[in-house]
C-alpha cells in the first residue's frame, strides 16, 4: 500500500508541518513540548507533527529529501 506524505513549509509562521495520512483525518493536537505538536486522528493514532519555530535563512532554498527503507517478510 502506497500514501504520500504531505510536507508543509511556513515560512511566514515559520512552522512545517508533515502528515503521514489525509490531513482531513486529524481530529485532535496534542502539544508535546519544545516546539512539537503531534495531530492524531479519531483512534488516536498519530498522523503527523508539526514543528514550531522553524525557520530556513532567506538565501536558503528548502530541498526535502526523503528516504525510504521498507521491511518485506
């Protein structure tokens, strides 16, 4: 089974935001100090996170790579 993950940038509230599932599944937030906030859908399964106070400098680009390592038994 394949899902996209779903990376959101704010640069403006300097947040990004990454969901693991549809972002219309979140139901509640739960804030786990230092800046990280996990979204959890109506199970209580976390979806995602979102992380506060993050800032890329000006002259900087954002270039997300994504690696992926999957377990076939």
């Amino acid at each position: 089974m394949n899902k996209a993950i779903k990376l959101i940038y704010d640069s403006v509230g300097e947040t990004l935001t990454v969901y693991f599932d549809n972002p219309e599944n979140a139901e509640v937030c739960e804030e786990t100090g230092e800046g990280v906030i996990l979204i959890k859908d109506k199970e209580n399964h976390v979806i995602g996170f979102e992380k506060l106070y993050f800032k890329v400098g000006e002259d900087i680009n954002p270039i997300f790579q994504l690696e992926t390592n999957s377990a076939k038994g």
